[in-house]
C-alpha cells in the first residue's frame, strides 16, 4: 500500500516531469491515472506504486551522474506498466504503451525512443547497459536486491505471490536459476554509488534465498 501524501507526491513529480515536454496537467493528468490504476492492480504484490517509490528514490540519489533526468522518471513509471507473470513480452509491451500514451499529449519522440530504450533493457539480458541513464534504471530496479534483511524476505515472498499459479517445485527451479544467474554476474550494481553500497548485501540476499530454495 501506499499512502495517499506519497501518491500525491508521485502525481506532482510526474506533472513537473511532463512539464519540461510542455504538456499541460490536463493531458497529464490521465496518463497518470492509467499507470497508478495498473501498478494497483491486485495481482500486483511486488511490481507496484511502493516499488515505483523506492526506485524513484535511487534514481534520485544518482541524479548528478545521469543526463537526461526527466527521461529516466518516464522510464521508471513505463518500465512495469505491463506485468504479466505468464508473459514474456512485458517490456515490450510496456515500451509500446509508453508510445501510445505519451506521443499523443506531445512528449518528443526522441524522448519516447530514449524511454523505450531503457524500458526494454529492464528485461536484464545481462547486456551492458548502452547508456549512463540506461544503468541507473537498471541499479534502480535492482536496489531491492540489496535491500536490509526483512525488506528483502518481503520482497522474496511477494514475487512469489505473483508467481501463485506456478507450482512450488518448478517455481523453486525457475526461481534459482534467475538468482543464480544475477550471483553469476561481474557485479550486479552498474552505477559506483549502488555498487558500493548494495553490491555485497546483494550477493549474500540472494545466496541466502537461493540456499532456501535447496
């Protein structure tokens, strides 16, 4: 849940976002009710408003090391706007909803091509991400992993809320495999300040899950 003054706050970030493009309150508004009306979806456990909220928080904390700031708060509320757990496309259809929403109340499409751009690279393919603004996203969208023990066990257990329908053996194979294949990595975190900070605790959460999984 989220409480009603932080929503307010979100709204008043993403009219002040939009604001730079020159679109009015009155066309953004709308936009801004579609994307809260599917992030509040009931089968949204995890991938919701508080996720939105603390990725927010991590872009902002980067804010001196990104370029197009106002790009990446676009990129953040379209990243999970479509989350299917029986899908597969969920970033591309989230890039193309970014697309039809927000070309029509005049946001440049060189700034829709940058938003879908980094939507996309959240499917974390494990590329390197193609720009400064791309790798904050991505650390943004990751902080979680590095999250204090009892925020990360919530997390653990409200994507597996969202995963209900798989059943519990093949959830645990598929799940292992995703956290083995992030400990398998380099590093997790692009970005130094992430890196510094969460990178380590990442490591041990999901070591930790993975051994749950056994």
């Amino acid at each position: 849940m989220i409480s009603p003054e932080r929503l307010d706050a979100m709204q008043k970030n993403w009219v002040r976002t939009l604001d730079a493009y020159r679109v009015a309150p009155a066309d953004a508004y709308p936009v801004f009710d579609v994307l809260v009306a599917a992030y509040s979806a009931s089968e949204r456990h995890y991938h919701n408003l508080e996720h939105l909220g603390e990725m927010f928080r991590v872009a902002g904390r980067l804010s001196a090391q990104v370029d197009d700031p106002n790009a990446l708060q676009l990129a953040i509320w379209f990243h999970d706007a479509v989350y299917d757990s029986r899908g597969k496309d969920n970033e591309k259809r989230s890039g193309e909803l970014a697309v039809d929403l927000l070309g029509p109340i005049g946001v440049p499409a060189s700034t829709i091509d940058r938003v879908v751009q980094m939507i996309w690279a959240t499917a974390h393919t494990g590329d390197p991400p193609a720009t400064r603004d791309t790798a904050a996203l991505l650390d943004a969208d990751l902080a979680i992993l590095g999250a204090a023990d009892e925020r990360y066990a919530r997390y653990a257990a409200d994507v597996r809320k969202e995963y209900a329908w798989v059943p519990d053996a093949q959830y645990r194979t598929g799940r292992a495999a995703v956290l083995q294949r992030f400990l398998s990595a380099p590093r997790i975190y692009h970005t130094q300040l992430v890196y510094e900070e969460g990178e380590a605790r990442a490591r041990a959460n999901l070591a930790r899950e993975l051994e749950g999984l056994k």
